[in-house]
C-alpha cells in the first residue's frame, strides 16, 4: 500500500501506472467493482467517527449528526446503490440492425466499457460526499480513480489520504493532497475523464487546463438557485421549509437557496413566518453546536461584504436569531435575510454560499421567469404552490440543473436520478444508472453476418448503370 502523493511528478507517475494497469487488465468483472465499492463503504462504515472529527476542525464547528447524513450517509447511499445495481447496468444491450442484414443474420449491441482512470476534485464544502458520490458512479463503470480533496479542509484531506493509502492499491484508487498548484497541475493531466465540483470561475480554468488534453469533465458548480412561492402555496409550509435549508451547512450547500420570490402582497407575512421558523431552528448562535461555522474568514469575510454592500445600497436586513459582534476565533453566524434589495447589488449576482439570503417581492410569476432566465442557469430550483397549470407553466418555461416542488434541495438525495447542473451550474451527472453511463465509453459493436449479398445487388465496384437508379429509389420522405 502507499501513501498519499504531494508531488506533481508523482502524481504524473501515478496517472501513467494506473493507465498501464487498466489496459493490461482488460475487462473488470463485476465482482471486481463490486470488490472495490465495497472497500469504500467499510472504510465510511469503519471510520466515520475520525471522519466526522476532522470534518469538525477543520470547519471550527459543525455538528457530528450534520456530517454523519451529509457526507457519511450521502455517500454511503450513493456507494449502496451503485454496488446493488452495477451488474444489470454494464450488460450489454442489444441494438436493431438496419435490413436487410438483421434477416442476414447480423447482430449489433453496445457495449458499456470503463474508460481508464477518473480524477475527481472534492470541495470543501461536503468534503467526502462531492469525493466519493462520483467515485461510486466511477468505479461502478469499472474505472480506477485518483482523488483530489480540497485544501480548505487539510485535516479531513489527510484522513482520506491515509485510510484509502491503508485500503487500496494506489493504481487502483490514488489520493494526492496538496493545494492550489496541485489542483492547478491535476486538472492539466491526460485523465481519462475528470470531475470537479467547486465554483463556476474556478471551472473556466479547470476546461481550459482540461482542453489541451481534450479530456471529457464533469463539473459540478452552483448559482443563485431560486426559490419561487406562489400565490396558491401555504405560506407557513413554505417559510418553514425554507428556514429549515438555511441552516443546513449554514448554507454552505451548492443547492441552497439563494433567492425566494414571493408575492408582493405577502412578503411581511412571509419574512414573519420565515423568521419565527429559524429562530425555533436556531434560538442563539455564538455557543450553539448545531451551527455549522463558516469554513474560513476569507470565505466569512466574502459574505458579509455581500451583505453589507446591499444594506449600503438600501436594502433592508434582517439577522436571525441576532446580531453578533464580528468575532474571527468564532466563525459561527446569524443568517442575514436581504430583503428586496437593488438589481445591481452583489448578492443579486454573486453565489452566496453561507448564512444570507435575499427575499424578492413579485407581482406576475412571469416576471419571475424571466428573471431567472436573465441569470445562469441554476443548479437548483424550487416550486411552492398547488396549483398544477402554473406549476407546470415554471417547469416547461425554466432550465435548472434539477428541481425539488413544495420543498427545498431533497432532489439530490435521490439516488436513481442523475444529480448535475447545466450551462453555468455546470455538465454532466453522477448518481444512478445515469453517473455509470456518465463514466462509461458506449461502444457500439456490429457483427456482419457470413453472407455478403452486396455483389449480388450490385453494389459494388465497378458500379453497373443501375446503381445510381438504385439509390435514388430510396430517397424518400416515409
């Protein structure tokens, strides 16, 4: 067994091993995914609890329960399912031959074959889950892997290291630590695919480095996900909902909401239900252990100039439970509700990530799509109400990477649907059948029957007068 890889040389060296070994191999055996899933699961099963602490320092606090159904059961059920189904998924599927070689005896299938090694770059924000969710899906696919965690959480990072140094073979599944360079040089190597869950800004350098490889990616990003309650929602059901997402991760969450849209005439019914909601979820902050802290005071200092930008610019702020003296020892913070703020304030524009959120009044839901349409597309988006025409009228008439309706971000958890963004949130997919397909080379295959009629047509060079009649024949619009 080895231990982790700093180094770029050998992390260059490791990516030319492991392609060696997975084309001396040949085809991998279900058992063997299957072999290698499991080997994952006993190491979440088995150490969850160092985990769970490492998750906990490095953060300056987040709850054990929070990191146990995040990171360690999201990616746990991730891992169950891909070993559960993988063998109904890698069969060959049979495809129709094109007459008259299918009554010739000719046959056609695709094949779902690994496509090498598959590097993934882990955030720090779920630092296992946004790991080992696409490793699940990659080694299901029958690829070999190397893991990239975040340097934001370094104590978390090394942990990964050595218990996956202690469980697998490095050509199999490597881990390399190290910080942004690194990260830099990964993404600029020949993997076979790549995955990157992270920042949008940050994507546009990881295609570029991968480009020059013309390596396929999978990116998993963000954007301001929107929430729309309409007029026909319960508006307690919605405000409670909502608050209960807010303090979640303290919004840390790439499919946390970021901007709710609510009708004109109930936005202080709604601030009201909103408020009273979190501050049953979260009485007081500063000593309170079921606040996740914000990770970092560069990432704490990023929010709170978002919010104080906006409250310059006019908009109306409102802190749950309180406001807290800045404290850079104490990360943990109040969430700070923007009401109605300018079009060109920063938090209108800019992913917030963290404990903030902007309230929109609205007159018309169109005007609400069209807001959302004039943005990026979000990774999420949400839907409260009953009424089914206008529910369907937001689905068909907005694109978002997924969408939960009368509640927030429980999309993601299932586990047999694809989870991915598009245009600015991001491409591609992990979980389900859809992550295997994702990380699989679909090869079609054609086998010729033994009889080749072609001369008998006259099909063949040198072409006879009846040849172009022949062709023109079949042109035809049935």
């Amino acid at each position: 067994m080895s231990c982790a890889i700093s180094a770029v040389e050998g992390l260059s060296a490791l990516l030319f091993e492991q392609k060696a070994a997975f084309n001396a191999q040949g085809a991998v055996s279900a058992s063997l995914r299957r072999g290698r899933i499991q080997r994952v699961i006993d190491m979440l099963v088995d150490h969850h609890p160092a985990l769970v602490e490492a998750m906990d320092a490095d953060f300056g606090g987040r709850p054990r329960g929070f990191s146990l159904m995040n990171d360690v059961l999201g990616a746990l059920g991730s891992l169950k399912h891909a070993r559960d189904h993988l063998e109904g998924w890698m069969q060959d599927e049979p495809r129709q031959v094109f007459s008259p070689y299918d009554q010739l005896g000719a046959q056609a299938w695709v094949m779902y074959q690994p496509k090498g090694t598959v590097g993934i770059l882990g955030t720090w924000n779920a630092p296992l889950y946004t790991l080992l969710s696409p490793l699940a899906s990659a080694l299901a696919a029958g690829n070999r892997a190397i893991l990239k965690p975040s340097e934001v959480v370094p104590r978390t990072a090394a942990l990964v290291a050595r218990l996956v140094g202690e469980l697998f073979d490095p050509l199999e599944v490597g881990v390399v630590t190290g910080g942004a360079d690194l990260a830099q040089a990964f993404t600029a190597q020949p993997f076979d695919h790549l995955v990157f869950t992270g920042s949008t800004e940050v994507a546009r350098s990881v295609m570029r480095n991968a480009a020059q490889n013309l390596v396929p990616v999978t990116l998993e990003l963000g954007g301001k996900s929107p929430v729309i309650v309409a007029r026909s929602a319960d508006l307690e059901t919605a405000a409670f909902r909502i608050a209960l997402s807010k303090t979640t991760n303290s919004g840390q969450v790439c499919i946390n909401p970021d901007l709710v849209y609510v009708p004109r005439e109930q936005l202080e019914a709604f601030i009201e239900a909103f408020a009273g909601a979190y501050r049953r979820f979260v009485p007081e902050v500063s000593d309170n252990p079921d606040v996740v802290a914000v990770v970092n005071p560069r990432h704490l200092a990023r929010v709170e100039n978002l919010v104080g930008q906006a409250r310059q610019a006019g908009a109306r702020v409102l802190s749950l439970p309180h406001a807290l003296a800045a404290d850079g020892q104490n990360r943990r913070r109040p969430l700070q509700l923007v009401i109605d703020p300018p079009q060109d304030s920063l938090i209108m524009h800019e992913e917030i990530f963290g404990p903030a959120m902007v309230v929109l009044p609205y007159d018309e839901v169109d005007q609400v799509i069209g807001q959302i349409n004039a943005r990026p597309r979000p990774l999420a988006l949400y839907y409260f109400g009953n009424d089914a025409l206008e529910q369907r009228h937001v689905l068909e008439h907005t694109l978002s990477g997924g969408v939960t309706l009368n509640d927030v971000m429980m999309h993601a958890a299932l586990h047999d649907a694809p989870f991915g963004g598009i245009g600015g949130s991001g491409m591609g997919h992990y979980h389900g059948r859809e992550g295997f397909l994702q990380f699989s080379h679909l090869r079609s295959v054609l086998k010729a029957p033994d009889h080749d009629p072609r001369g008998e047509w006259g099909l063949l060079p040198p072409y006879s007068e009846h040849f172009e009649a022949a062709m023109l024949a079949q042109i035809t619009r049935d």
